[in-house]
C-alpha cells in the first residue's frame, strides 16, 4: 500500500459524494447465485481473517460453521468445525445449509467443489491493508452493515496514515522484509510486510515484486544502501530465533524484529507494529534538503 492510497482510505481528500473513500468501493464482482436470494445469510468461515474481521462487526450471529483455527474467535466458540478434507468438508457444509462460504487462497479446490455444487463462496486473498478493508466493506455490505462501516474503515486507517504522514520530508531508507534464513527468503512486494515497511517510511527492496524471493546468499543481499531487515511474525520469536537472524544478517543490516498478525491487520496490533517499524526506520532517515531559493 503507497502512502497515498492509504490517505485515501482514511477519507481526506478523494472522498465520493455518499462519503466512501476512493479504492474502497466494492470491485464489481462477477454474478452470484444467490444474489437475489432473501433468505438471511448463513456463513460457513474456513478463514481466521474473514472470522476475526465478522467478530469486528458483530456478525458472528451469521456465522454457522468454522474451520478449527477461527474456533478460538471470541464469539464463535462450538460452533461445528469443518474438517480439511475436501469430500468430508463439502458434505458438511452441504448438511448446515450455508449459503455464503468463506475461503482462504489456499483451499481453492474447496471453492471450486462448492461452487458446481452451487453454494456460493468468497475467496479470502488478502495481501495488505487495502485488500483487507475492501474485504471488509464488502463483507459488510453483503450482511447489511456497508453505511455504518465506512465511518469504521475510516477509524481503523485513521492512525496509519497519521504515522505514515511522519516520513513526509526524509528520506526513505531501503528495507527488506525477511521470512527466513534457510534458506533466505525475502517478502515479495505485494504483502503486509511490504505495506509496514512504506507506512513506516522506508522503501521496500522488492517493492513491485509479487512472489517471494529467495536470495542466493549473503551476497545478494548486500544490495546499495540497504539500511535494515525487517522479520514480521504473528508472535514475538523465540531468543534463539532471535539471535540466530541476527548473526546471519547483521553483517549487512541491523534486524527489526516486529510483532504483527495479519489475521487480525485492523487491530490496534497493527499500530502497534507500524509504530515500532517507524521507530526503527526514523533512526535511518534524515531530513530531506530544502529547495534552494
């Protein structure tokens, strides 16, 4: 996410006239089968984002099924968890009647099968910030809450763009957000990571890079004026993780270590990341020269 996409999102100028911030209004979406369909939702979430994000705008009530990991969802405890297999998976869901199911990239194959058994369902591919809040305000359009949570997106982005708007005026220090040491994997650019790193103010070394990279070495790394890494997790690592980056990187660039869980990017986990990546990065900036006159 650039910085003015998110200036955007938090309804500074760019507003449309029904006071929607430009890039969150729904992306037009391809038919349904159930659009016209009256009957009240019943909503089979096998994504621990898509369920935290209902939790967020008390929807739970629509929420009849889960995969196990959204079982720990405040408000969603016991209800009937959907087993991975695919066969066993859509014949639950088939048996609780849903009629909106709600699935992570990574269980395409279920979509697909639910789909020719015509049961709608949503794909939950979400990479950064914007991805999410449009996910949001279209989640919540479906279930009747669309007005109500424009003002809500705007709250959520409110204090990213307020730390975002810190960096106007200096320099932008280049950073490289990684996943791995064995082998060193870099973050591709489309990623909370890489959406941190620029509301943060610094620059991200594969921006414009969609899939993950994996570095051929140490030497790779060393690329011109690389100023920090970044290893985002959703839980503080253990010490001997900890130092165990820290010995294979610190040659090249000091490591920060930041806490974010993207299942749950529009907590006030997320500001607490941004903050302390922007405190890292600030040590590394310095103020842009005035034009001469």
């Amino acid at each position: 996410m650039t910085i003015g996409t998110l200036w955007t999102l938090v309804a500074f100028p760019g507003c449309d006239p029904d006071g929607v911030p430009a890039g969150l209004e729904p992306r037009p979406a391809e038919p349904t089968r159930i659009e016209h369909v009256a009957e009240p939702l019943r909503i089979v979430s096998l994504s621990p984002m898509a369920s935290f994000m209902l939790a967020e705008l008390g929807a739970t009530d629509r929420i009849i099924g889960v995969d196990a990991a959204s079982r720990d969802v405040p408000g969603l405890e016991g209800r009937p968890a959907i087993q991975a297999d695919l066969g066993h998976a859509t014949t639950s869901i088939r048996r609780l009647r849903a009629n909106l199911v709600l699935v992570p990239a990574d269980r395409a194959g279920l979509g697909r099968s639910l789909d020719a058994a015509g049961i709608e369902t949503r794909l939950i591919d979400v990479h950064d910030f914007e991805d999410g809040f449009v996910l949001m305000h279209d989640l919540a359009t479906r279930i009747g809450l669309g007005p109500e949570t424009k003002a809500r997106i705007r709250a959520l982005s409110r204090p990213l763009a307020e730390i975002s708007s810190e960096s106007l005026g200096w320099t932008r220090p280049r950073v490289a957000a990684v996943a791995a040491i064995d082998p060193i994997v870099l973050v591709g650019g489309h990623a909370f990571e890489s959406a941190l790193i620029e509301i943060a103010g610094g620059e991200n070394v594969t921006h414009g890079r969609v899939e993950p990279k994996i570095a051929s070495g140490l030497e790779a790394l060393r690329s011109p004026g690389l100023s920090l890494f970044v290893h985002v997790t959703a839980a503080p690592i253990a010490a001997a993780e900890r130092a165990a980056f820290e010995r294979t990187l610190s040659d090249i660039a000091p490591v920060a270590f930041v806490t974010f869980d993207r299942d749950r990017f529009f907590g006030p986990e997320a500001i607490s990341a941004a903050r302390a990546l922007r405190d890292r990065i600030r040590e590394r900036s310095s103020p842009l020269l005035a034009p001469a006159r």
